[in-house]
C-alpha cells in the first residue's frame, strides 16, 4: 500500500530535498573540482607538453611568489633552477609516454630567487580523443619535513658517535684501573667512582630530548663542576665554592673534562683539603677571547703531598685528558694547600 507522498507503508520517510533556489545551491562535479584547486594548500597547476603554464592556483602563488597573472602564459622553468632543468625534459618524456610521476621530491625557486623542497606529482592531461595535451602539476613544500629528517639524523650520528667514544673511554678506564689496582676491592672501587662521573657528564650533555629540540645542546662549565663535586660537599656546612664566568663546553670534549675534573676531586678527598670536614675548596674561573683559566685552590686540609700525585693511574688519565684538551696544567704545592691552574683553548673548550 501506498502512501501519499508515494513510499509503501512502514519504510523509512523519504530523503528531504532542499529548496529551489537556496542561498547555496550544490555545485556540479566541474565546479566542486575548481573549488577543491582553489582551496587546496598545495600548489597545482598545469602546463603544455612545451612547458607554457596554463593554469595556476593560490596555492601556487603561495609557494612560488609569482600570481597567476605572471606565471599563466610563461615557461615552467621560471620556478626551475638552472643546474635542474634536465629533470623537466625526463618528466616531459614520461607524460608524453603516458606516464605519472608521483613523490618526485626536487629543488625549485621562488620568484624571489630563493630555494624551496618540494615533493611533485605530475599527471597526463588526456583530451575526449585520448591525445596527451599537456600535464596537471601538484608541488608540495616538504621543507620542514626534509629538516626534520637532517635532524633526526644528525642525532644519530652525534648518538653514534657518543657511544663510540664511551666504549672507548670505559675499556680505556677498565684497562688502566686493572694495571695500576691493588686489590680487587680498590679497583672496584675507583672504577665505580670514574664511571659514575661519566655517567653525571653524560646526562648533562643530554638534558630531556623532546619532540621539539631533538639536538644535545652544550652544557655550562660550571654546571659540570657542580656535578662532579657533589658527592664531596656537606649539606650542612658548604666547603666548595665556584666563582666567576660561565661557559658551554662542547659534547666533543666533555668526558675528557669531566673525568679531570674528577680526578682533582678523588685526590682532594684522598689526601686534600675534601679528607677532612674543616677544608675547603675554591674554583675559580675567568676567561680571555681565547682563554679559560680555572684556579682551583684547596685550603685547611692536610700538608700537600707531591709524592701522592706521581705516576698512578690517576696522573696518566689526567696527561690524557690533557693532551685531549690541548690544554696546560700547574700546581703549586704551597705549605696552606694545593693550587692548580688549568689553561685551556676556548676554542677546544667550546667546538
């Protein structure tokens, strides 16, 4: 049975058909497609199989620079560098052979003469007799992607490279510590003690890595001699103190530093002014255009002792890191205490 407006009796009511001559009548398949180009982001266009513009979209002038009014009738090679005019005759003969190239990921110019990665699909244009007139073009920016990835693999290097030289230093100290050890207990021990100050250099030449800043960023000299010392201040009664300018210290650099720099603090706490809760310790730092200098000054420990400092394993890890360094080592060996100066180039300290 049939009802009045003509469905049979229990089916669904029939599809609402908006008014004639609404506001915003829907738009035949040309226009939506014009309105889809027009709309789009990405820069399309077409051109002859000669290579004449024949159509350019907003998101053309967007990424080139030029407006439809300047590009339609020129050659496409106003947006192709010279050294990359080949790749257009390549894609031309695919297009002629019926052929569509997706993903071409290229160099091209803007109209202001600057460079843009862009990645190309590029179609036949095919007439009702089946004859190619020409090519339809859709250029997309991959700029910020194409750095994304030089990141990401910059960082994979730098981690490479890092772990590289952490197996190297770690059988270097395991290889040193077993020569000069005395018992199984000392060489635990120490090696534990020079393992745990690569471990704190190490986390400070990689602070949190995000999503958003991917690349290690140098650490401040004196956040790395904080670290390092750390296990040798006295909550209740502070005995270090560091003064003076503050510097980044490059990755490259950082376990050599931070395992001298761990060294004068084992010594101190072995036979310095850090073995006993009265001394104190003072670093001090200062820095010419090509120079850093760090004055570390020990008072109220015991009577320094050269003989301490001679020839152990200690002293051949420091002429190491020295040599690492290009830098240059004194101490004074004063009656109050011990001084060292440590020279090193800025530019080692820093690159």
């Amino acid at each position: 049975m049939l009802t009045k407006n003509g469905s049979e009796a229990g089916d669904y009511p029939p599809p609402i058909v908006p008014p004639t001559g609404s506001i915003n009548p829907p738009l035949d398949p040309g226009g939506w497609l014009a309105a889809i180009i027009e709309s789009s982001d990405d820069a399309i266009l077409s051109k002859t199989l000669d290579g004449v513009i024949t159509s350019w979209n907003p998101g053309a002038e967007k990424l080139f620079g030029y407006t439809a009014q300047e590009a339609v009738g020129q050659s496409i090679t106003i947006v192709i560098p010279q050294e990359r005019l080949a790749e257009e005759e390549e894609i031309i003969s695919k297009i002629r052979a019926g052929l569509r190239v997706e993903h071409f990921e290229t160099v091209r110019r803007r109209k202001d003469g600057s460079l843009v990665d862009v990645s190309l699909t590029i179609s036949p244009v095919m007439g009702q007799d089946g004859r190619i007139l020409g090519a339809s073009k859709i250029a997309r920016d991959i700029t910020a992607s194409r750095l994304l990835v030089e990141r990401q693999t910059l960082l994979l290097r730098e981690m490479h490279h890092r772990i590289k030289n952490l197996f190297a230093v770690t059988l270097g100290l395991i290889r040193l510590s077993g020569r000069a050890a005395t018992s199984v207990a000392t060489l635990v021990d120490e090696l534990s003690a020079r393992m745990a100050s690569l471990a704190r250099a190490h986390e400070l030449t990689l602070p949190e890595v995000s999503a958003e800043e991917m690349t290690p960023e140098a650490t401040a000299l004196q956040a790395l001699l904080q670290a390092v010392l750390a296990p040798h201040e006295i909550a209740a009664a502070p005995r270090i103190a560091i003064s003076g300018c503050d510097l980044p210290v490059s990755t490259r650099i950082m376990p050599s530093l931070a395992l001298m720099l761990h060294e004068f603090a084992t010594n101190s706490a072995k036979y310095g002014a850090l073995s006993v809760d009265q001394g104190t310790l003072d670093i001090a730092l200062s820095s010419t255009a090509d120079n850093l200098t760090l004055l570390w000054t020990e008072r109220g420990g015991p009577a320094p002792q050269p003989e301490k400092a001679v020839e152990g394993f200690g002293s051949k890890l420091e002429q190491a890191s020295v040599l690492n360094l290009q830098a240059r080592i004194e101490r004074d060996w004063a009656v109050e205490g011990l001084s060292i100066r440590l020279d090193i180039p800025l530019k080692h300290l820093t690159t």
